[in-house]
C-alpha cells in the first residue's frame, strides 16, 4: 500500500517503513505526526485519488529526528566590477519515518 502525501509545499510518495525527509514540522523526536493531506492512496491496481484529498485518508508517521541540510553555497559576481558575495544556508528539516496509511 502507499500514499502520496503533500506536506511542506511538496509532495512525497510513501509506503509503510520509509524514512523521508521533510521541511521541519513542529514536533519532537519520538514524537507521533498525522499528516491528513493525503491526495493518493493505493494498494496494487487499486487506486484511489482525491479531489483535492481522500477524505478520511491519514498517514501517522513518527519523528525519527529534527537537522539541517547541507551546506548551499550563494556566490554573487559582476565580473571587471570587483563584486563579490559569498553567503551559506542551511534548511531545517525533519526526518520521519512512515509507520500507517489509513485509507
């Protein structure tokens, strides 16, 4: 069985035990999460799809642990013009593991 959820502006196709990493959610590691944007829900060939979402579909997930990306580097030049500009950033993020789909 999976689920195409939608969280974070972005959308994830799941299944039962993936590990996935989203944009942060407030919630603690070890903590439960239910996430009720679900647009998609299937077993094999039966598909189910919203419209926008599967009423009553929900997928629980726990909070395996909150970090942040990788570096991204943002460098600025104008070139002859003697501009530079080097800034980083680093996106929070959560990692959760899928432990249900509910249809």
């Amino acid at each position: 069985m999976f689920a195409v959820i939608k969280t974070g502006g972005k959308q994830y196709k799941v299944a039962e035990n993936d590990i996935i990493k989203v944009e942060k959610l407030d919630a603690d590691a070890g903590k439960k999460v239910k996430i009720k944007d679900v647009l998609m829900v299937g077993n094999g060939a039966d598909v189910t799809t919203g419209d926008p979402l599967v009423k009553g579909a929900e997928v629980t997930a726990e909070v395996v642990e909150q970090k942040r990306a990788a570096k991204i580097i943002v460098f600025k030049k104008k070139r002859r013009k003697n501009y530079r500009r080097k800034a980083g950033h680093r996106q929070h993020e959560t990692v959760l593991k899928i432990t249900g789909i509910k249809a």
